[in-house]
C-alpha cells in the first residue's frame, strides 16, 4: 500500500505453515462479526483468511447508518488504489 498500513482481520490454521490465502471482501458495514467467523471458519479448513479493511482510509463503515453514508466513503476510492491495496495485503498475506 501505498500510504502504509491498512487494517484488516485475518485468520489461520492453528497448525502447519504456508497456507493457501483467501481474500475476503469486507460487506457494506465493514470487516464486521460475520465477516471475522468467514475468515476463521475458513482458516478451520485449512486457509489463512484475511479481510483488508479497505475504506479504513477514507471513513469507517461500521460508523455508517444509512446508503447515502456509505456511498459517501465507497464512492471515492479509486479502482487503482482498491486493486493496489488487495494487491499488497495478498503480498502481505503470502510472506505469512
């Protein structure tokens, strides 16, 4: 990433190394409680699970109320710097 370090969440198995990655995509209210159980069931699978929290830079969703709310913070992340920052939290994620 570009302006450093992003907040995510993110879950492996108790055992082993070099896991296969799985990104999981944050829903419209952010890395949230359902979103942390996908990441640790899949990481009960076999997976390290991450979820980049990738509006943290511009505001928190999990603040928002309402579409205009989100809309606001979705709407300006250009699809450059969203491609950059899955980019660096699967490098992250690999080098695990």
């Amino acid at each position: 990433m570009k302006d450093g370090n992003l907040p995510s969440y993110f879950a492996r198995p108790a055992k082993g190394t070099s896991f296969p990655v799985i990104l999981v995509n944050e829903e419209v209210f952010g890395v949230n409680e359902y979103i942390r159980d996908v990441c640790r069931r899949l990481a009960k699978v076999g997976y390290l699970a991450v979820a980049p929290e990738i509006y943290a830079r511009i505001g928190d969703l999990s603040k928002a109320t309402d579409s205009a709310q989100i809309g606001a913070i979705t709407s300006k992340l250009p699809d450059a710097e969203l491609m950059s920052d899955l980019d660096a939290t699967l490098a992250w994620a690999s080098s695990q």
